[in-house]
C-alpha cells in the first residue's frame, strides 16, 4: 500500500468521507474518514452519532496509522529454515502457502484430538466469529483478553446483580448527585464518560474518584481518595459495614428486590447448610411450588412463603423452622459478615484514614435516602405489581478493571455490587441503568460444552467454549474432577472464570 505524500495536491480531485466506528479502543465512537485520492488524510468524530457527539480523542485520530504505520506486517511471516525459535529470523511467504500449511497442520489435530488446538486471541472485537470457530472446530481450549480485563469485572457484578457497567449498562449521570468512580482507567467508556462527566460537574453534582494515581478523571474530581493498589475490596467491605451500622440501606428495595430477606439454613449438620431455604409450604391461595422461597413475617412471627399477601419479612434476627431447623435472613448474615470490617481496619489495608471512609459511608447514605428522586412515571415491575412512579437514590457508580485485576477481584467486585444493592441505586434514576432486554438471568443462560465426551475427533462442540456457570453440574471436568481446558477454565479452582484465563496457558501448557 502507497504511503500517503504530505503536502501533495490530489491528483484526481476525488474526496470522499466514509463513516464508520473508531476502534482504538473500546469506546466504539462515531467517526468520519476523509479520503482523498483513495487514501485516509484525517479523522474526525461523527457529530450524527449518538455515543461521542462528533468528539473525538487523540488515539482515535491517530487511527489513521493503522492503515499507513510502516511498522505493519503486510505479508505472512516463517521462521526461516534453520535457525532456531526465537532467533526473531523470518521470511515473508504468500498467503497461499501460509493457509496451505495451516490447513494441513489444523485437519490433523482435529481428525485426532481437536482439543489440541489451543486459540487464545487478543482483543480483537470479533468474538462472535473467533468463538465459533472453535466451537465448529470442536475445541474447547479457547478465549480472547476479557478474562484479565473487564470480563472480571462483569463477572462479578453479572453474577451479584445480573448487570454490569460499560456494555451492561452505566451511570445515570443527567440525575445523579453523587458520583463515585472506582479503579478506573480512562480506555473503558472514554469519551461518553468524559463528556458526561464535564456536564455532570457543570449541573452541580459532586464526584469522587478513588484511584491509586490521580488519573484524568481524577484530576478533575472533588475528591480523590488515594487508596494502595489492589486493597479496594477492603474499602468496599468498610463501607458496607458502615451503612448497615448507620442503618442507611433501602429497606424497600431490598425486600422488593433483593433476597436480603430470604431465609438460609443454618444447620451445620444439614446438606442443604448455607443455602437458601426452599419449601413446599402452601400459601394462601392453596397453590404449592417446591421453589417458595421464605421471609420471616413480623406481623405473624413465622416463617411465610415470601408471594404471601401483605406479608412483611424480618431483615435481622435468628428464628427456628417448624421442623427444628435454625434459620437467618440472608441480610442478617451479611451484617454477621461485615461486622469487623471497620474503618480503623480497613485504614490499616488501603491507606485511607478511617475518618475519610466513614465520612464517605455517611454522603452515600445519606444522599441516596434524601435526595430520592421521584419521576411520574407508571411501570409494571417483572413480578407484574404496577407502580405510579419510579424512584432512585442519587449515588451513581462507575468501576472497572482497576478492581479486578488483581488476586480477589471477583469478590472485589462482588463487594462493591452489595454496596450498591444496599444503597439501592440499580437500575433506578440517578443510579446505574442496565441496557435492555431486562431482566435477565443470573447467571445468563449460555452454557459450555456438557462435558470431556463432547470434545470428539472431527466434530463440533455441543455448546460455545465459553458460558455462565450456574451450578456444580456446569463445571467442565473430567470423571476425577481435573481440569478439562488448558487454562483450567470452569473447573473447581477456577469455577466461574466466564471468559477463560489466558493469563494461565503458557504456564500451564
Ligand atoms: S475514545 Fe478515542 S480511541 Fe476510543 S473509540 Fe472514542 S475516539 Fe476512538
């Protein structure tokens, strides 16, 4: 391809603007491309689409050197007969021979043991494509980068609220008061974050980001709480602890729609310790279904099926089944869990003086229960109760790998989506908003391969290599219980890595 010339007039005095979508990063902003004589002469941002407005960053309008940067391969490189791997020598050879050889090698291991094809990609926006690939390919031994990056934190949030943010969904910032940024960069949602952050701040709102640099975002923060690296989980624990202390949650929402109120076995002796009670208690229109859930009624003073009219459940307290069996509120076990996890000890993890994170605890609280905001607007909620108007407390979050990425990320992440359970800021004005169709699942519904026997010699997978565990039986491990996948993916040391574990197969091939 011919380096475009500066200075040179067109030769043909054809222009042309092509509109498309900026990938230099994730963002997926609206761009136009101006040609002239067949060659990209600059990049602007779309002032028709939706997402950036016609903004456009630095590395976006740098995107033209991903057609012309002489640093491109162009031609399919060899190592060259006789030198060693990694002596960096190599020849260019045609695409013919390049997908002659590959096609050789790969129709070998396929017809013998396709699992042998391991296909880690980078991040390549084409996982739909490269996914399917290994699925009709027949192996299992595939993912792409997600799984070190904001997969994980999607994981995390997905398997605690069935949402997440970026993709998932995002911070209502047209209504929220308070706006809190946590462990992010500024690649993920760049420019809708930096637009939407410029208004938020000119509207009045108060932003606090809590990163281990005082990033760009940070920079133009009310707040920025400097906190180690990888100690967040800490805060958040602390926070949590705070707001149930000062009894600032959403009681409303979390017995509307939450299972804070549900009650878990608490008999050690029993299989069924630790989960969710589930009976077959008539309720009152005699209809039985083995998945009742159960609330402590406080009118009553006995375990309800949780469907039963005006039935109004105990969040705290220790009570005993009919049958014997001891039994909690799954609220009061998370108060049981949290209750030393103070500022004072967090201080000692994350470098925040408790002070700083007790008076963080108390702005969150106290601006999502009095600054409630209130839309005229009817809906009907999943269960089919019809409401006059939506509420939402105005604490809006927006987090990214900067929690994830590191060892207890995934908890991490869980900590910070019961915090904003507990404040009742999803997917409510002034909160995060998940992106439609809602509700979901949670976990989703996609499922991996059913088992080792799906992987067979010249024959598709059963399932995509990737999905949302949901129980033991979803686990992709042998008859010994042993890891399947090279990255030990969806095994039972790894059970919910959604978008593999890239980060473990050189190790572990
Ligand atoms: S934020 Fe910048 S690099 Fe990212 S998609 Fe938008 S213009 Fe491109």
């Amino acid at each position: 391809m011919k380096e475009p010339e500066k200075h040179r007039d067109s030769e043909t005095g054809k222009t042309e603007v092509k509109t498309t979508t900026c990938y230099m990063c994730a963002c997926r902003c609206g761009i136009r491309v101006h040609l002239r004589d067949d060659e990209v002469r600059y990049i602007e941002g779309n002032p028709e689409h939706p997402l950036n407005k016609g903004v456009i960053c630095a590395k976006g309008a740098s995107g033209i050197m991903k057609q012309y940067s002489p640093a491109r391969l162009l031609k399919p490189l060899k190592r060259k007969e006789g030198t060693d791997r990694g002596a960096g020598s190599f020849e260019a050879i045609t695409w013919d021979e390049a997908f002659g050889t590959l096609e050789a090698r790969l129709a070998h291991i396929r017809s013998t043991d396709p699992k042998k094809l391991a296909f880690f990609t980078g991040r390549d926006q084409m996982q739909a494509l490269t996914g399917m690939f290994a699925k009709q390919f027949g192996t299992p031994n595939y993912a792409a980068h997600g799984g070190f990056c904001s997969v994980n934190m999607a994981a995390g949030l997905i398997y605690t609220f069935g949402g997440s943010f970026w993709e998932f969904g995002g911070p209502d910032l047209e209504r929220a008061k308070l706006f809190v940024m946590i462990g992010t960069a500024e690649d993920h949602h760049s420019n809708p974050m930096k637009m939407a952050l410029g208004q938020f701040k000119r509207d009045g709102g108060r932003f606090v980001a809590i990163n281990p640099v005082r990033s760009g975002y940070a920079a133009i923060a009310d707040d920025w709480i400097a906190i180690k690296p990888g100690t967040d989980g800490a805060l958040l624990l602390a926070l949590i602890h705070e707001i149930l202390k000062m009894g600032l949650y959403d009681r409303d929402f979390l017995v509307n729609y939450t299972n804070a109120p549900e009650l878990v076995n608490q008999d050690q002796d029993s299989a069924d310790f630790g989960l969710f009670v589930r009976t077959d208690l008539p309720i009152r229109d005699g209809c039985a279904d083995p998945q009742n859930k159960l609330w402590w009624d406080r009118h009553s003073d006995e375990a309800v099926d949780n469907r039963w009219p005006d039935a109004d459940p105990r969040l705290m307290g220790s009570y005993k089944l009919e049958d014997g069996t001891p039994v909690k509120p799954s609220f009061q076990l998370l108060h049981d869990q949290v209750k030393d996890y103070t500022p004072e000890w967090a201080a000692d993890i994350t470098g925040i003086d408790a002070a700083t994170i007790r008076e963080l605890a108390h702005e969150m609280g106290i601006t999502a229960r009095d600054q409630k905001i209130e839309l005229p607007i009817a809906w009907t909620d999943a269960w089919g109760n019809e409401h006059d108007n939506v509420t939402g407390p105005p604490v809006a979050f927006h987090a990214m790998r900067g929690l994830a990425a590191h060892s207890n990320g995934f908890q991490t992440i869980r900590a910070l989506g019961i915090l904003m359970t507990i404040l009742g800021t999803i997917d409510r004005p002034g909160g995060v908003r998940h992106r439609a169709p809602f509700p979901r699942p949670i976990p989703p519904c996609a499922k991996g391969p059913t088992g080792p026997e799906a992987v067979q010699p010249d024959t598709p997978l059963d399932g995509m290599p990737l999905g949302w565990p949901g129980a033991p039986e979803d686990l992709f491990v042998d008859d010994e219980g042993q890891p399947v996948r090279l990255d030990k993916a969806f095994s039972w040391e790894h059970p919910l890595s959604v978008h593999g574990l890239m980060h473990n197969v050189i190790t572990n091939a």
